[in-house]
C-alpha cells in the first residue's frame, strides 16, 4: 500500500507545512494528522514524511526543537518559521490555481465542432 | 533539557550544543519515538505488541535508508549554519580590527608602509632571481633539453671554461654526436644598416639554418630559416627580424618580402620573431640571418673551416630519451679528435665538454656576477621584509597587552580561546592583506627601477610579474602574517583571567617587555648587517670607480667604422681615418683625437713577441705582450700617465722609426727594478732592434678590473704596424654626449660610401662590467635605508608605548624629586640599550656572513673597520633620533596629573 497514491514530494512538503501552521507538532504527530485528515487516503510511508521535515528545516521553513511529549518521551518538536508561513501561502495559491486549471479541463463540456 | 531552555542565540554565543556527533543519535532517537508511538497506538487498539511493532515498522518504510538519508540532510544544514556563524565571526573580527586600526591611524600606516616595502622588495628580487637563473629565454619550447656548449681546457697551469669556439668544431659536434637532434652555432655582431650620411647600426645574430626550430621558436609571421637557407660558406640573404624591430617600423602586416641594405648587400624579410624572444643571451638583437650570410664580413672567407678562429657559440637540443652525461661524452670524444687533429703541440688535447644551462648566468663554475648579487639582494630582501614583520609582531603585542583586561573579560564570558586567538590574528591578516595589495603596485616601480636603471643590458620578458611571482607574494604575505601574528596571538589568548582582572593597567607593562626588546635587537642586529653590507659595496664601487685605469672613462669616445666593408681599399680606409683624425679636433668641445691600429682598447687584441737575451721570458698573466700602432697624441687622449722617459715626437710619428714605450705591467715583468728605457730589443720577426723610449702607466685593455696585460706602443709607421688604423680615439672637454652627433656626421660625411659610425663612449662600454658593483651598492643602501627607516619606526612605537605605560611611575620619580634629565636619560637608555646588544650581535653576524661577499668586493676587506664604525655610528643616531621624541614626552609628564590618573 505504500506509495500508492504516487505523491509528489512538493506535494507532501506542502502538507507539512499546513499541517504544521496549526502549531508545533512532533513527526509522528504530523504523520497522524495527515492520514486522519486525508481520512487515510493519502498514505505515505513515514520515511518520505521525515525527510519532508528535515528539507525544510534545511531550507529554513520549519524549525525544530527537542521537547516532552504528552507521553513523557523526549520528542523532536517541529514549528513553522515566518519564511515557513510566506512558503505555504505561496505553494496553496500555486496549487489552488493548478488544480483550478486541472479541473476546468476535465469537466470541459466537449467543445463544439466547426 | 538545557538546550530547550537557552535560545539559538545566546547558545551560539556560548558555544552550546550542536554537536555534529549527536547528529546520528538525535536522528536515531527521533525514529525510535514514531516507532513506539506506533506501537502504542496499535497495542491500545487491541494488537499483539510484537506485531505491533512489525507493522509500525513496515509502514515507517526502510529504516536504515531513512537514517542515512536524515543525517545526510542534517549533517548538510549544520555544515551551513556553522560556516554562516564562521563567516559572521571573521566579519566582526574585520570590524573590530578596522575600528582598533583607524585609533592610531599614524603607525598603522608606518606599519603596513614597512611591511609593503618589504614585500614588494621580496617579490621584486625574486622576480629577478627567477629571470635570471630559473626561467629559460622567452619563446624556447622544453627548455630542459636545450643545453650550451662549454668547452674545458688547460692553459699552461689553468683551466678555462667557455663557451667561444671555431666554426668546424662546432660543425664537427653538429654531424658526429648522435646524441644531439641538432646543434646550432650562433654570434652575435653589429652590422651597418644603410649607407654613407644615414647608415645606422644594427645587433644581428648569426644563427645555423636550425636555429629557430632547434629551440623550438615559433615564428608567427612569414617563416623561420631552413637548412637550405644555411650552407657554408655562403648563406641566403634573408632575415627574421625581432618583435622589438618589427614594432618600430610600425608593425606592418605586409613587412614579409621587404628588403633591408645589411653592410652594402640586399637581405629579404622572411618572418618576424615572436615578442619577447630575444635570443639566448636575452640581450637586445635587431635581425637574424644565416650565419653564412654574413660570417665572411666578420671572419673572413675561411670563416666555416677556419680551426684557429674563435668566435662562435654551440647550442645543442639533447634527444629526449637520452641523458646528458652520454652526450657529453660524445661531445668530448670529437672535441678531442679535433684537437688531436689540430697538430698544435700548445693545444690541451684532453680537454672535456660540458652541457652547460640554456640560462647564461649559470655556467658550470658558477653562477654570474649580476646572478650572485641578485642572489643576495633577494636575501637582504628577505632581511627587510623580516625586520617589517618584527615591526608588526611589536605593535601586535603592544597592542595585545593594552587590550589585556578586555581580553580576560571576554574569556571569562565564555568566548572560547579559538575564536579569540582568530581575532587576534585577523588583525595581522588585515595588515598583510592591505601591505599584499599595496606590494602589488610598489613592485611595478621597484621592478621599472631594477630593470632599467640597474640591470639595462638585458632584455627582459614584458613584466617580471607572473603568476609565479604572484603566487610568491601571496605566499611571503601569508609567511609574513603568521611570522608577525603568531607570537603576539599566543600571547594574548595566554591571559591568565583572574590576575589581569585584579591587576590595574600600569601593572602590567613589565612581562611582556621582554620579547618586545628582543625584537627590537633583532631588528637593530638586521639593519646593521644590511648597513654594513650596503657600506662594503659602495666602498667596492668606489674603488673600482676611482680607479685610474689609464683612460679618461667619461671623456674619452671611441670610434669606429668597418671601411673594409664598405668596400675601401685598405689606403682608401687609412685615408679616411686620417681625414677623420685630422677633422675631429675642429669640433667644438673635443680637446684631443688619436688613431689606434692593431690593438685597440675594449676591441681587439694582438702580441707580438720581445727577444729578450737569454730566449727566457716571465710568465705573463693575461697574455701578451700585446702591441698597438698609435698616433703622438694618443696617451693624451686617453689621460694615460708617462712613468718613465717621453711620448713620440711628431717626427718618429710621420717615419717609420723603430721606437716603442712599454707599459707599467711589461717593464716590471721583463724589467722587474730596472729602467728600461734606452734598451733596444728586437720585435717579432723584424731583424732591427727596436729602442723603448717611454714607460707608461697600465692602460685598460678589456676589462676594468683584475685585467691588467701587458703592452707596448709603436709609431703608426713602425715596420710591425700594419692594416692601417682600426679606430679613432677622441677626448672631449666635457660631456661627451653633444659631440657624439657632429663628430658622426662629420665623419659620415666623408663619403657617400661610408659605412655607420659607431661612437661609444668608454663608460658606456665599461658599464656592464661596473653592474654587479653598481647594483650591489645601489640595492644595498636603499634595502639598508628602508631597514633603518623601518627599524627607527620600530622603536619609536615601542619607546612611545613604554612612556604611555609608564607614565604612572615617572610621576612618581619626579614628585620623589628625579630631575627631567634623569627621565630624559632613563627613556633613552632604554632604547640605547636594545640597540647596543644589536649592534654587537649584527656585527658579529656580519663579520660572519660577509667572507661569502669577498669575491664580488673589490679591493674592499669585508671585515673593513671604518664601514662597521660608520654603520653602527648610523644605527646608533637612528636610534636616539627614534627615541628623543619619546624621551621629551616623558621629560614633561605631570606628577600631578600622572597620579591623579588612576
């Protein structure tokens, strides 16, 4: 079942990035929020999620600091940086009008025939 | 978690975290917690816990792929961060060094002014040296394997070395050694381009047909010579003429095919030689043409099989695979036949041939003159360069305990000693950078300096400053950074914290005292032995120059003309010399002219032998006795001095008498304690005695120093004198220079066939052979100058910052009563002091060091007492002068104000 929706990696980077703009969440928990909200259709192995993460913190959108989870467990907490925040707002107006575009075309009446 | 609590910021400035290590177990436990988070969820959800954990790990993906590819991320990212932070610091460093630079704006700029001079005077003689010795000609391709010929032979009881040989021997080398792809026979002449009123001179190389492509000189426009332009004795009349040429005649493209009029015949331009290449002595040479094209005019029509004639050099291109010392034995194996050959029982038949460097300056029993002084002015370069660094390691330091207690507060904050010990570093990379930079221009003027004025015979490539020399000066920068910055580095990051911190400032003068004099007596000690050095040579040069060599150097001319040529009948020559000789004095500012045959000084040379009773004769050094044919007025043209007896009368000069005067060197040879004159001895072949009549004073032959020869004088219609006059000697009241064009054209004017006159004066000729002196002397006194200069700044600074420190206890001394001049006295001996223990240790250094001088002095003991009193005179004066500013701000310290101070 891995991979099977084939998800693009700027893609699952903007997932993280809005999932992320709710607050600092630890991996796992980014993990969940993703399958719960997509309602587990989109599943993706949690290797490319983590390397999601680690790009952006390399990139400077995320940041990371090591916390306590509600379990008591030592956990790598990620937040949004504002750079993080002017990212997403740029990639869903990117997207929204991609999609725009996509769908336009598939629900395109046949056109007519000179 | 500490690094929870401590922001980025303040962690950064702490150094905290961030350890590239923890990298690989953060990523670990960072895995590890999803796993068990997985596990936890799926276990509450009723799941066997082993199961469990195989499923939160099959959806995880491959775990060790994912480790790796997560370190790998951010390994990348903390890599940034960290050159970011390095950046960052060096950034603030730099602020914080120009901010320190621009409060003592006056010594800093003394400072990097030091330390450029010394860069640049390293760079510039490195340049030289590498001209000189290392690089081959311009233009010569594999370089390597293009050796000279030497040839070595015996001499009575010496052996010499050189390079000159006849035509067929060289021919001999180039047919019968195979280890040679070609050899190549060259000499370089002067010819006359023109004719009659606008003939002019022009250097040309005669050269074998494989000349170019032997050394592998490309020629980038037209052709090179072939082998069939060269086939003894004759040779085409075309030429190559140099970059330099072409370029004066405007550079035109269309130059292939022109003709040039080459001593009265018609040579074809066939190519222009590329720029730079200026032959192989690199000295400056107009044309090229077949030597066969030209060696009659210069050697007669027996030039190429000629085997008693000296006159050319051999170049040789060794075969790649072969060593030199195979071709040296080949090439030693025809040289002895030849001489075998030869039949000449004097002839040293065992002599040997060596494969010499391309470069002329190194031979095979040494180095030349010009190269060795080079040689050590590069080192005394080295010396100011070093005296500049001891200069910025003294500031440094002065500068490093100034900032004593602001270091101790900055490493009891934390900063860590590393980031401390850059900092104070990049305070002496700023001044090596900024003295690199400002090296880089003062080099171009040294370098204009140098090549001109004291190195002008040679041709050098368009700049000295190559990527090579480039490459050096950034590395002597960088040396001169680290010798300068180490030190007072060291020191500072050494600061103990809690005493600098207890301490008040005027406590702390004291222990880093030490090394600071130290530098000051290596810098008094160098400067000193540059002095003393300068000091040797200018004394060698002014003896040398002082010497009285039996011809007026500055006022004598000699001129010369190849009438033979130009086609004169050998009565049509003498003729014209004479109109020449009788015209010349008519000239405003020419007191006196002369005419010369056979042997003509710095020209040519002939002997003759005298048969002195008993057959036996004492060795002569330097051959000889030598014999020239002269006019009456001859040894008052050239300001020669009559020891002994008179000069020819009018009347012995107008008919053939058999009178001679003998000069100094051959009447204490033949007649060592006697007075010759009224002896009459037979000449050479002639039957009838010959009566000496004069002694007079060593007159120059060749060379200007330790070249004495034996010589005698004859009337110009002696029965020994014959060929007529070779040249005419002409003295001039004053400068000679406005009389060389008058007396050029007076001559030339003589008739429409004259050939080019060549007027040079003596010390033009001479100046060559003056060169190492003069640029010993001239290079060691400015080098000398500067490190005095640099030295005296020195100690100032250090005598400045030491009465700033101290300016808490001369109060004190002069509230408890001490009087101004026991201040005054107590600076200056502080200074004196350094300076002394300098002086005694250059001294010895430079008695030490100057036994290796000896050979390139002249006259001059390299222990000579006077130049070492003067030098320490000089050093010592400096040193008061460096030191009373100082002493005087001291002298007007307020006890009151000093006190209160604290």
């Amino acid at each position: 079942m891995a991979d099977d929706l084939g998800l693009l990696q700027g893609t699952l980077d903007l997932l993280v990035l809005k999932v992320l703009a709710w607050g600092p969440l630890h991996g796992y928990a980014v993990a969940r929020w993703i399958k719960d909200q997509s309602q587990d259709a989109i599943t993706v192995e949690d290797r490319a999620l983590y390397l999601s993460l680690h790009r952006l913190e390399e990139r400077g959108w995320v940041a990371a600091e090591w916390g306590v989870s509600d379990s008591n467990r030592r956990a790598k907490y990620y937040r949004l940086t504002p750079a993080g925040r002017r990212q997403l707002r740029a990639r869903i107006a990117h997207w929204t009008s991609y999609a725009d575009a996509v769908f336009r075309i598939i629900r395109a009446e046949a056109p007519a025939r000179p | 978690m500490i690094e929870h609590l401590v922001p980025p910021s303040v962690r950064r400035l702490f150094r905290l975290g961030d350890d590239p290590r923890s990298v690989a177990s953060n990523v670990d436990d960072e895995i590890a917690f999803h796993i068990a988070m997985r596990v936890d969820a799926l276990v509450a959800g009723g799941m066997d816990p082993r199961a469990a954990r195989e499923r939160a790990e099959q959806e995880y993906g491959d775990l060790i792929r994912s480790h790796r590819e997560l370190v790998a991320v951010d390994r990348r990212r903390l890599g940034r961060v960290r050159r970011e932070e390095i950046l960052m610091s060096m950034l603030e460093d730099l602020r914080y060094t120009v901010r320190g630079l621009r409060r003592s704006p006056a010594v800093m700029a003394l400072t990097i002014a030091a330390l450029t001079v010394g860069i640049a005077a390293t760079t510039v003689m490195f340049g030289v040296v590498d001209q000189l010795l290392i690089e081959p000609p311009a233009g010569v391709t594999a370089a390597s394997q293009v050796h000279r010929l030497y040839f070595r032979q015996k001499q009575g009881d010496k052996t010499y070395t050189g390079t000159v040989e006849s035509y067929p021997l060289i021919a001999a080398v180039a047919s019968r050694v195979p280890a040679f792809s070609g050899v190549s026979a060259f000499f370089k002449t002067k010819a006359t381009l023109g004719q009659g009123r606008d003939a002019s001179s022009v250097d040309v190389d005669l050269v074998s047909g494989n000349y170019f492509s032997l050394l592998g000189v490309r020629i980038p426009l037209g052709r090179a010579f072939t082998a069939a332009d060269d086939h003894p004795p004759v040779g085409s009349q075309v030429a190559v003429v140099s970059d330099a040429y072409w370029r004066g005649l405007g550079a035109p493209r269309d130059i292939i095919g022109r003709l040039l009029p080459i001593n009265g015949k018609q040579f074809t331009i066939i190519g222009v030689a590329p720029a730079g290449f200026s032959g192989l002595d690199r000295t400056r040479v107009d044309l090229w043409v077949p030597i066969g094209a030209l060696a009659a005019d210069v050697e007669g029509a027996e030039w190429n099989t000629s085997q008693n004639a000296f006159w050319v050099e051999g170049v040789a291109r060794l075969r790649p695979d072969l060593p030199a010392p195979t071709a040296e034995s080949q090439t030693t194996t025809v040289f002895r036949n030849e001489m075998v050959a030869m039949h000449e029982p004097w002839l040293d038949t065992l002599g040997t041939v060596v494969l010499g460097s391309i470069n002329d300056t190194r031979t095979p029993s040494g180095f030349s003159p010009e190269s060795k002084v080079s040689l050590w002015l590069m080192g005394v370069a080295v010396v100011v360069l070093l005296i500049a660094c001891a200069n910025v390691a003294n500031l440094l330091l002065a500068r490093a305990v100034q900032r004593r207690r602001e270091i101790a507060v900055r490493l009891a904050l934390g900063v860590s000693r590393g980031r401390l010990f850059r900092q104070l570093l990049t305070e002496a990379a700023v001044l090596g950078v900024i003295a690199a930079a400002a090296a880089l221009i003062v080099t171009r003027w040294l370098e204009v300096f140098v090549e001109h004025v004291l190195l002008p015979g040679i041709v050098w490539s368009d700049t000295i400053i190559d990527r090579r020399v480039l490459a050096f000066t950034v590395a002597v920068a960088i040396l001169a950074i680290v010798l300068a910055g180490i030190v007072p580095a060291v020191q500072g990051v050494r600061t103990d914290v809690s005493d600098s911190l207890k301490e008040s400032s005027r406590q702390v003068a004291g222990s880093r005292g030490g090394l600071r004099v130290a530098l000051l007596v290596v810098q008094a000690a160098l400067s000193l032995v540059l002095l003393i050095g300068a000091g040797l040579f200018v004394t060698s040069l002014r003896n040398v120059v002082g010497r009285n060599v039996g011809i007026d150097l500055d006022h004598t001319l000699l001129v010369t003309m190849d009438l033979k040529r130009a086609g004169f009948s050998p009565a049509q020559a003498a003729q014209a010399f004479e109109s020449a000789h009788d015209r010349a004095p008519t000239i405003r500012g020419v007191r006196s002219a002369a005419l010369v045959s056979v042997t003509v000084p710095a020209r040519s040379a002939s002997a003759v032998s005298i048969k002195l009773p008993g057959g036996t004769h004492p060795q002569l050094s330097g051959g000889g006795p030598y014999y020239s044919g002269i006019t009456d007025d001859f040894f008052r043209t050239t300001g020669a001095r009559i020891v002994q007896g008179r000069a020819f009368t009018p009347d012995e000069e107008r008919s053939p008498s058999r009178v001679m005067i003998v000069n100094q060197m051959l009447a204490d040879a033949y007649w060592p304690g006697e007075n010759p004159v009224g002896k009459c001895y037979q000449l050479g072949d002639d039957p009838t005695c010959t009566r000496i009549v004069g002694v007079v004073q060593t007159v120059m032959l060749f060379g200007l120093v330790r070249d004495d020869r034996a010589t005698l004088y004859l009337p110009p219609h002696h029965p020994m004198v014959s060929g007529g006059p070779e040249a005419l000697l002409v003295r001039t009241a004053g400068d000679p220079q406005p009389v060389v064009r008058q007396l050029r054209s007076l001559i030339q004017s003589y008739s429409p066939r004259m050939p080019f006159v060549s007027i040079q004066s003596y010390a033009d000729i001479v100046a060559p052979q003056l060169r190492p002196w003069r640029l010993g002397a001239s290079m060691f006194t400015l080098f000398g100058a500067i490190a005095l200069v640099i030295a005296a700044v020195g100690l100032y600074c250090v005598m400045a910052y030491w009465v700033a420190q101290r300016t808490h206890e001369i109060g004190v001394r002069i509230a408890l009563g001490a009087q101004r001049f026991d201040v005054v006295r107590l600076v200056s001996w502080q200074a004196l002091r350094a300076v002394g223990v300098g002086v005694v240790l250059g001294a010895a250094v430079a008695l030490f060091a100057s036994r290796w001088l000896g050979d390139l002095l002249y006259e001059t003991s390299p222990h000579d007492p006077t130049v070492y009193v003067l030098a320490a005179l000089a050093l010592f004066l400096a040193a008061a002068l460096a030191s009373v500013f100082p002493a005087r701000r001291s002298a007007s310290v307020d006890p009151v104000i000093a006190l209160r101070a604290e």
